[in-house]
C-alpha cells in the first residue's frame, strides 16, 4: 500500500501522459484485431512469450536463455508478416476517420439511390433474381471498377433490374455506385479466404464479404436461390433482411445523420417483406 502512494505522489503529468499512450496504443492494437482471424494467433503468440518468460526468470536456463535472446530480433521482424492483413485494415481504419477527413454526402441524392436499391431489391428477390450492389465510400474501388463496363448512368430501380436479368451480357459481376452514379457495372469484386459456415451462401456473398474486407464500402446482395437479401460492412453479413431492416442499415451506413423513411419514396410493394425462407 505504501509503495503505492510512494508512486503516486511522485507521478508528474509526463508519467501520466506517457502511461496514456502506451494504454491508447494497447487499447487501438486489440480493437483493431477484434473479430478477425488474428485473434487465436494473438493467443498463441501470447503465450508462448509468456512461457519463454517465465522459464528465462525463474529457472537457471543459460543456453536456452541465449537461444531465446538470438531469437527474438526474429520475432519482432516476423509479427509485421503475420499480421500484415490486419495491420493494413488498422491503418486504413485510421485513414478514413471521419475525424481526420470529412466526405461530404448529398443526402438528397442519397435518399433516391437508397430508394430506388429497395425498390430494385425488392422485385429481384420476389422473382429469385441474384444481384451484388457495392455502395463506394472512402475508400476508392478504382481497381475493382475497371474490371467492369464504364455506365456513369443515373440510378434507377429499372436499370438495376435490367442490368441483373440473366438475359443481359451485364449481370454477372456487381454493380458499383461511387458519387451519386451508377459508375460501372459487372464488376469483378474480391473473394473471401474466410471459411463460410452456410453453404448456401455463393459466389455472389463471398464477393461482397471480400469487398468489404478490403475496403470500407457497403454491399447488398440479393440470393439468386432463396431470393433473400443480405447486407455486408467490414467483413460481417447480415442476412435475411426484409425493407424496413435494410432501408434503415442503409440510411445508417451511407447517411450521417438518423434516418427519415418516407412511404412517398417507395410506395407499395417496397415495402413488403422479401421471402426469406424459400427454398
């Protein structure tokens, strides 16, 4: 107890600064990591530094003290290697900040794109139509968009609807939406390493959990099989989701501020609940 307050009273605001780095540095370090597949890895690396620690301190170990001294410099080298994929998204996590920089949105065009993706989504999943929609945000997918057909074409649901219709030469890929504009479409989207649980997601779901694995934009999927609707961002899905659900993650994701539905946007069949259970 008395070491304690030995310390504190002689801890100045630089002590206090610096501890709250090193604190923040922590913190970030495992947020960045949470629910990515470096987690077991972390574990292992954990403790496998605790082990070596404990047996360096306690036991008399001088050749296998000496090995691990030669070794670490190693490790220091290898932990970027490893962990080079989250690194990459800690960093661009930090880059698109929207403390650090601002991307303004038009809300009002905004609101008529969202519309008219329910609108499409809707009449595709109650006729078993597959489609892949990548909303662009901060991150630029100009890599991914020249993979595809130059549109630059004003959102609409009919032009949704026709450009995923199996007749036509453009349905198979994703369409992408950067600014406003249909910016190209039958675009070839990245493919998830992760293993999926549910065999019932395709090549169209691990398309757009790539996507959004590699960047930080917003996909909707419509299942060409069971006609259901699934949203993915930052490498998770959310699936089976009926109108009301998606315009609201839709609104929450693409707009700044809370969402206002209106009915007078898309009336009627819009608004009614896709199938999600056909088979």
């Amino acid at each position: 107890m008395w070491n304690i307050v030995w310390l504190i009273q002689r801890l100045t605001w630089v002590d206090a600064l610096d501890i709250f780095l090193v604190a923040n540095l922590f913190f970030w370090t495992f947020y960045a990591l949470k629910g990515t597949r470096a987690v077991p890895l972390v574990r292992g690396i954990t403790a496998l530094l605790v082990t070596l620690a404990l047996l360096t301190r306690l036991l008399p170990l001088r050749a296998f003290t000496w090995l691990v001294n030669e070794l670490f410099p190693a490790l220091v080298v290898a932990i970027p290697v490893l962990f080079q994929p989250e690194l990459r998204r800690a960093l661009e996590q930090l880059g698109r900040s929207p403390r650090l920089f601002t991307h303004h949105v038009d809300r009002e065009n905004m609101e008529h794109i969202i519309a008219e993706v329910l609108n499409a989504t809707d009449y595709m999943a109650r006729r078993n139509v597959g489609a892949l929609i990548v909303f662009e945000r901060q991150i630029g997918l100009q890599e991914y968009l020249e993979t595809g057909i130059y549109l630059d074409a004003e959102a609409s649901a009919e032009l949704f609807t026709t450009i995923f219709d199996h007749h036509t030469i453009l349905h198979d890929g994703a369409v992408i939406i950067r600014d406003g504009r249909v910016a190209a479409a039958a675009c070839v989207m990245p493919l998830t390493a992760a293993i999926l649980a549910d065999r019932e997601l395709g090549l169209r779901h691990r398309a757009a959990l790539g996507i959004s694995e590699e960047s930080d934009a917003i996909s909707v999927v419509v299942s060409e099989e069971r006609g259901a609707v699934s949203l993915t961002h930052n490498g998770r899905i959310i699936r089976d989701l009926d109108a009301k659900r998606l315009q609201a993650l839709l609104y929450a994701f693409l707009l700044p501020a809370p969402p206002r539905p209106s009915r007078a946007r898309f009336p009627g069949k819009a608004l009614s609940l896709f199938r999600k259970g056909k088979k």
